[in-house]
C-alpha cells in the first residue's frame, strides 16, 4: 500500500520504521535514524535525508549495509528465501530465468567478487539486465576496495529510490 508523505510525517516512529525499513535491504535502522528528521516537504526530501544517514553512518555501518544484500543468483535465490523486494527485482533483470550455465558463471563471479572485496557485489537490478550485470562484474572487479565501497552505496541508493517510489505517493 502506497502512502502519502503527510501520512509518513505522522506515524509514530516505530510505523514509520516498519514502511521506510525495507526501503534499504535488511536495515531498519536507517529509517530509525532518520525518522526523527520529519517532517518531509516530499518523497524526494525524504530519500535525501535516507542518503544522508546512510552518507554520516559509520565505515562499519556503511559495510554491514552492503553485506546485508544477497548475492544475485545465490544460495538465497536459488532457494527462494529473498526478501519479496529482491526477488522482484531479480526477476526484473531476468535473472530468474538463466540457464544452469549462465548461474555458474553468476556463482563464480560473485564468489571471485566476495573473494577480492569481503561483500557482495550491489546492483541496482531493476535498471539492468543480465548482460549489463555480468559486465558490471568484469568491470568493478578492477576497482579498489574504497572505490567498490562508494560504487556499491551508489547503487543501494538507486535500489532505495526504486523501493521508496513503490511506498510513498508522488
């Protein structure tokens, strides 16, 4: 159900908490940082304020964010235990549709990825296709550390502008 942004300005935190939470994969506690912020003039206004959160949270918060995603085409996929957002969004991409050698190849990507950086590899699936996913791999697997950290934030912000477009009334 879709609210109005006058509506989220006047639940009580732990209601706002409970609608804004999934907004960001398995982390409430940016809707709980952020809730005090209120009132928002728009949903524009309130992702902001979501990003700042997220932008001034500690280096270690920032990482459990990230590790708070699954892998795509992982164990969770495959066993249908994603969160009802992830696997839309997944499907959306056309991965759950691959054949079994294209999920080796998704497998041995995320692996060589968790391998070099220690997290997941974050993309925001609902803006790209399998194709575009692989080759992001393949590119991102050339970047440091710190540079994979802000590129993956990038796309969990894109993921939670997607999210709060499905939540909050324009």
């Amino acid at each position: 159900m879709r609210r109005s942004i006058v509506e989220l300005n006047g639940l009580a935190e732990a209601d706002f908490v409970r609608v804004i939470g999934p907004v960001f994969e398995h982390s409430p506690w940016i809707a709980a940082a952020t809730a005090a912020r209120r009132p928002f003039a728009d949903a524009s206004q309130l992702l902001g304020a979501l990003r700042d959160t997220v932008r001034n949270a500690s280096a270690k918060q920032q990482l459990d964010l990230i590790c708070a995603h699954p892998d795509l085409v992982g164990r969770m996929a495959l066993a249908g235990t994603l969160t009802a957002a992830s696997t839309r969004e997944q499907a959306a991409a056309g991965l759950d549709q691959l054949t079994p050698e294209e999920v080796a190849l998704f497998r041995r990507q995320n692996h060589a990825y968790r391998q070099k950086f220690g997290f997941p590899f974050v993309i925001c699936a609902r803006l790209n296709k399998k194709e575009a996913i692989l080759a992001g791999f393949e590119r991102r697997l050339q970047n440091s550390r710190e540079e994979e950290i802000r590129a993956a934030l990038e796309e969990i912000f894109k993921i939670a502008a997607l999210r709060l477009r499905d939540v909050v009334e324009d």
